[in-house]
C-alpha cells in the first residue's frame, strides 16, 4: 500500500458520527430501513449507538432495569418486540 501525504494548504474539517444519532428522524428512517430490510443485526446496530449515551434514561423511562436495555441490544441478547418497542418508543422521546 503506497503512503500518501496531505499538502499543508488542505484544510481537514473534523467530523463527529455522534451527532447524526442525535437526530431522531434520521435515526427513526433508519431503523425503518432495517426492518423492512429484514436486517435485524443493522436495527440492533442503529439502536446501540443511539442509545449508548442515553441508556439510563431510557431505561427509566421505559420502566425498565437499565441492564434489561443492555442484555437487550448485547450481541448475544434475544429481546422481545414489547421489550423493543418499549425502548425505541422512549428513545424516540428524548
């Protein structure tokens, strides 16, 4: 693989993944897309980013125990669609 150099004159602008996650519609059309994509690793992919920082509060305000939202979106975690429902319904209230 070649090694390449940035001239001094390029302006890199710095760029934060994080703040399209704090979009709800954009976050709410993508995890439409996975359903109806049947992706479902995509839709549990989507949802732990979103809710990485804000798992407390969701957790609260689903009634839920904050490890219940963990286990849920876990790799190895086998969620009920009430469960999902119940923490995509409050996520999108934040």
């Amino acid at each position: 693989m070649e090694i390449s150099s940035v001239k001094d004159k390029t302006k890199l602008s710095s760029h934060d993944p994080d703040i399209s996650f704090k979009d709800n519609k954009k976050v709410g059309s993508a995890l439409l897309e996975c359903l109806l994509e049947n992706d479902t690793e995509g839709f549990i992919e989507i949802l732990d980013t979103y809710l990485k920082v804000n798992r407390s509060r969701v957790a609260k305000k689903a009634k839920l125990a904050r490890s219940t939202v963990q286990q849920a979106l876990s790799k190895t975690g086998n969620p009920t669609l009430k469960t999902l429902a119940k923490i995509v319904h409050q996520s999108m209230l934040l």
